[in-house]
C-alpha cells in the first residue's frame, strides 16, 4: 500500500489556534518529496557535518536483493541518492531501521541488522565506513559473540572524535531467556575497538536509543525484572564510566511478552526528552519526560497521546526549551500517526495528522530537529515508499 498524506493535506494546512501558556499555537505539516523510490523502508534520519539533514532506507535492488541507501537535503533539494552497501540480507522489520552517522571531524559510519534466511531468527549486526561518504569500507561484523542468536535492535552515536558508540540487545539463550544491553565502540575507520555489557537482563525485543549529552553519553532502554516488569530504564556513561541504570519512571507495566516498543531520546547540551510508549496501570499511553542536567533526573512524565495509543514514539528538542513528539495511535479505520508539540512546562499543544494506514505500513516514524526545521519520516510498506513531511509552528 502506498502511504500517502495529500488527501488531507489541505484540512492539514490550515491555522490551528489554540492558548498554550499564554501563546497562540499555529501548526502545519508540508509533504516533502523525497529521492526514495517504490518499495523503499526503514527511514531513518542523521546530521551531517555541515548540519544539514540525511535521510537514509533499504529500497529493493536487482535480482530480489536489497540496497541500503540515502540522500543529503541542502538548499531546499534533495541530493542524488548513493549507495552504501548492497546485495545484503537486511532485516527487513520496521523496528530494525539501519541508520548513519557523520563525524564533526569528517567521515560516516553506517550500521544495519542482517539475517542469514527469511526464516531464522538468527541476526547479525555490521557496519561500514566511508571518509567521503561514496566509497565504503568492506562491512565488517560489529558482535563479537558469533552465535545463532539474536544480536539486534540497534542504536548508534558519536560517542568521540573519531569513535561511534553502538548499543543492542544480544539473546544469547534465546528470546525467552534474559537478553543483555551491550555496547559497542567503533572507529571511524569501521573498526570494531571494544565490546561490553551494560545491562545483564532487559526486554528482549524493544528497540534501544542513545544520544550526546553535555556531560556524555545517555542510553535509554526498556528494562525487564524476575517479575516481568518492563519499565523503561536509563543508564549515563559519564568521566570514563557507566553510572548505575535506573528506571526512568515507575509505570509498573507488568506483561508475560515483549512489548515491542522502546523509548526515543533527544538531547541537546544538558537538555534530554525521551518518550515511550507504556500500559502500566492498564493505561496504554505515550508519555515524554524532560531533563535539565543531562538525564541525571527527569521531571514527571506529561502524557501526549489523545486516543488509543499504539506507541512507537519519536521526539526532539526545540530552541525554545521544548519539544516535539510524534507517535502512532489506533484511528477509526486504520492506524495513524500523530505529532504535537510539548512546552518544557508540560502544556501541550494540537495533536496534527501525519498519515494513516495499517501499523506495519506507517512503520517507526522518526523526527528530526536540525537548522530550527523539524522533519518527520516514515513508511514501511514494501508496496509503498519512505514519506518525508515538515513541521511547523
């Protein structure tokens, strides 16, 4: 199915008043065209050293393989798309999205999940690199462990100069045994320098976020106890070592299965948001919280969603202090996403329609906030294509 939002564009753009604090909100969403053909999945965004936004995806390539490829906005166009790596066996899942990173000292890195067959469960983690992101290192496998098991979920961050911090999830037992958070640290070179476990049980199949703060690295996660507890949790690599995890808010979502759905984390300087998906309390909702010393503490979760959450949250920090948050909740025929923006106060401005179709179509949306724009992506369908929109208020 070809997702597609210009059928309620014109509702869409249009000025939406309400009283936030005070301030008049406007809010409009633009559908932006993007390079990505039919086909296309698993969108994912990054920065490039010039702050310039890149859009990354798998499209399908010749001879039923697939190509994982992306294009740089500057100017109001898109470049031409290049490509990474080709002829893999991705993991074609919409939590699984490969995604790229660019170096301030110059470089990319580029990381992905594999499969060895359709019908393993078996899953690999590689990466590449690239000093002027056309030719690309040889890929390399990023898990030491070299089982067939589980090695996924992925997350990646400049975590130094010339260095990329990869966190996962390894199910060495399988998926019904605890699963550990790892860390990988890379080179820019695409080298793999160390490997070390950060967490011995979390929830085996929620995807995992991690960003730069002011003060280091920040990594949230959905964490799992004896008592099947999955709570998201929060961990800070801060002067050379790992802080003690802790739960970022005490939801008690207490469920005998993978939820499937993890947390997203913004940060800029000492300001973090994350967002996150939960049914604590029997109360499915999206909940953001903000920190103003770097994830040391978060101030009390505000509750974004208006209808039925169904989760795979994003967010990202605006320059006036806020946020926004985007998330995918239950419609009257399909499902949709919706976005809003969240003042650091907790006033929430109008929820907009980004797009609707089914869960697995609309795909994880990802927000982006770079040169004061905010992009959102999405799509996952192998009959439609990755959709691009801006955000404005």
């Amino acid at each position: 199915m070809r997702i597609s939002i210009s059928w309620h564009l014109h509702q869409l753009l249009f000025l939406a008043f309400i009283t936030v604090g005070g301030v008049a909100q406007t809010l409009k969403v633009e559908s932006v065209p993007n390079p990505s053909p039919t086909g296309s999945m698993e969108a994912h965004w990054a920065v490039t050293q010039d702050g310039s936004p890149l859009l990354s995806w798998i499209e399908p390539a010749k001879g039923g393989s697939y190509a994982l490829r992306y294009s740089i906005r500057r100017n109001g166009q898109w470049s031409e798309a290049r490509t990474i790596v080709t002829n893999r066996r991705f993991f074609r899942q919409p939590a699984e999205s490969p995604s790229v990173i660019a170096f301030p000292s110059g470089g990319m890195l580029a990381e992905w999940v594999e499969v060895p067959n359709d019908s393993s469960e078996t899953e690999y983690i590689y990466v590449s690199a690239s000093n002027d992101g056309v030719q690309w290192t040889t890929p390399v496998m990023a898990n030491k462990d070299r089982s067939p098991v589980q090695h996924a979920l992925v997350s990646m961050a400049v975590s130094g100069d010339r260095e990329a911090s990869l966190v996962w999830l390894e199910a060495l037992k399988g998926e019904d045994a605890p699963s550990h958070l790892k860390r990988t640290v890379i080179s820019s070179e695409g080298k793999v320098l160390k490997e070390e476990d950060l967490d011995p049980d979390v929830c085996t199949c929620c995807p995992t976020t991690i960003v730069k703060t002011s003060r280091g690295l920040l990594v949230a996660y959905r964490d799992h106890t004896s008592e099947d507890v999955r709570d998201i949790a929060v961990i800070r690599f801060e002067k050379g070592r790992w802080a003690p995890s802790k739960v970022l808010n005490p939801d008690k979502w207490q469920i005998n299965a993978c939820p499937v759905n993890g947390a997203f984390a913004a940060a800029d300087g000492d300001r973090v948001a994350i967002a996150w998906y939960t049914e604590g309390g029997d109360k499915p909702r999206v909940q953001l919280a903000f920190s103003a010393d770097a994830g040391a503490t978060f101030a009390k979760p505000i509750v974004v969603n208006t209808g039925d959450a169904l989760g795979h949250a994003s967010v990202v920090l605006t320059d006036d202090g806020g946020a926004f948050a985007s998330w995918i909740e239950e419609g009257e025929k399909s499902s949709r996403i919706l976005a809003r923006f969240v003042s650091v106060s907790g006033a929430a401005g109008p929820p907009v329609l980004i797009a609707e179709g089914s869960t697995r179509s609309l795909g994880y949306p990802r927000l982006l906030q770079v040169r004061k724009e905010t992009w959102i992506t999405w799509g996952n369908s192998a009959e439609g294509r990755v959709q691009t929109a801006r955000l404005t208020k």
